[in-house]
C-alpha cells in the first residue's frame, strides 16, 4: 500500500447505521476532510457473533477500506473496538483510532472524583472494554457500568425525547445514580442523538461524555501531527458503502448524521 496523502479520506467504519454520529462529528470537527463510511447492515448485529467471526468481518472491512486509498482508518462500532481493536492495529499500516480508547481518555480528563460511569449495550459492557481501557490510564479510577439494551431501537424508531424513552433511561439510570461518579460514558454510536434527554434525567451533577466528539477531536489532533491534514479549501467528498440497504437506512441514517446522506453504495458481501 503506498504512503497516504493529506487529500485522502478518512476511512470510518461500523456494523451498520450507529458510526454515522462519528461521521456527523468528524463533519463539524474537520469541515474540509473528505470521508469514506462503511456499515456492513447485511451482517449486524455483531454483538451475537463470535469472537473470531466479528474480527474476521472487521479485517474485510479494513481490506476494502485501504483499496479506497484511505489515510486513516476510525472503528466507529464499540462491538468491533472491543473485539477486533488490536487485530486491526496488527495488520493495518495506517493510523487507528477507535471510540472506546478515545472516550476512555475523554473520561479520563473530566472526572474530578474518579469514579465513572459507562452505559452501552450489553455486549460492550458484558466485554468490560472500557473498564479496562480506564484502568489502562490509571488504576484509581473506579468504573460502573450499565447495559441499556432498549436504547438502540428506540432511537433507531425516532423516539429520542418520548416519554417511554424517558422512563427507560430514568429505569437504567437509577443504580448508576447511587454510585460515587460524576462522569457517564454514551458507550455506543447511537447514544449521542439521546444527549438532551440524557442530560435532562441525569441533572447537572454529572459530565456525558460523547464518543464521538472525543474521536473526532483526537482525529484533528493525530492528522496534524502527521501532517495529514488536508490542505485543500474545498468541498469535501463523502461516500457511504452499505453491504445491504434496508428500507429505513436512509430515513434512519440521516437523522444519525444531521444531514441528506446523498448516494449510497452497495457492496456485495463477496467482494471483501
């Protein structure tokens, strides 16, 4: 693979529509950089396949990433940084980041009392992922964990301020009220369109912080050490590769990015 230019895109990618709130941040983050996403929807979920499976459909990913010529490759999907992380570091020369590290570190920075805690789906938190990437920066932080198995398809049907989701994150967020935390990790891509209700049930007393946000700060951040940050004032070009394209991907996909998604392509699952 030859050396990546400045111009090249960010390879960002996930195991269906959730990585678009990285997209979305990356947007506002880095206005000029162009973008490729991919979300493989003809094979998510990924939090019910086995380990070897998920690292297997992550490295063809990462294949069909690099031969868009990429600089620089994003793991949007907390499934796959938990499982496929340090796979994808092994055999890719370009820079990887993914959101678990990066809202590990983000946490990091803003508890003041060190105790923190993380919500995500049950197989982000069941892999203790982000406990371990906490503790990987210190062992005094104290880490509480919550699996909140019904946010991903209320906020994939649109409910992100309906009283039924607001009674669902009250529920899941009693027990980590009780705890000695000031800090709560959004631990899965879909989670930051509930920020607001969030924020409003969980009260000022604690700081959320975004993945997202976090990954796309730390982008800008690595391209300009590396110099590579793209030079050019233009328009950026965006491509969205699906390996399937279900009826309500588009609907669903821009309300994840804020904005029209423009064309998506599909890719069959036999050529990765």
């Amino acid at each position: 693979m030859s050396q990546p230019q400045a111009s090249c895109p960010i390879g960002v990618f996930d195991s269906g529509v959730g990585g678009l709130t990285v997209v979305r941040a990356l947007m506002d983050r880095l206005p000029f950089e162009n973008i490729v996403y991919f979300g493989d929807t003809a094979r998510v979920p990924y939090g019910v396949k086995s380990v070897s499976t998920i690292e297997h459909f992550t490295l063809q990913i990462v294949d069909f990433l690099q031969k868009q010529q990429v600089k620089m490759l994003i793991i949007a999907c907390n499934t796959m940084a938990a499982v496929a992380a340090e796979k994808v570091r092994e055999v890719s020369p370009l820079p990887v980041l993914d959101v678990i590290e990066a809202g590990a570190r983000c946490a990091v920075q803003s508890t003041q009392s060190g105790g923190i805690g993380v919500i995500g789906t049950p197989t982000t938190i069941n892999s203790n992922a982000y406990a371990r990437a906490i503790h990987s920066l210190g062992q005094q932080y104290h880490v509480y964990s919550q699996a909140c198995p019904l946010f991903v398809p209320l906020v994939e049907e649109g409910w992100l301020e309906h009283p039924v989701t607001r009674l669902t994150a009250e529920e899941y967020l009693k027990p980590v009220f009780v705890e000695q935390i000031d800090t709560l990790v959004l631990g899965c891509t879909h989670y930051p369109l509930l920020k607001p209700l969030l924020s409003d049930v969980a009260g000022p007393r604690l700081k959320l912080v975004d993945s997202a946000i976090a990954i796309a700060d730390e982008t800008a951040q690595l391209l300009q050490e590396q110099g590579l940050a793209n030079p050019q004032r233009t328009m950026p070009d965006y491509r969205y590769f699906v390996t399937d394209v279900p009826l309500k991907f588009r609907s669903v996909g821009e309300r994840f990015l804020g904005r029209n998604l423009g064309a998506i392509e599909q890719v069959s699952i036999d050529r990765l």
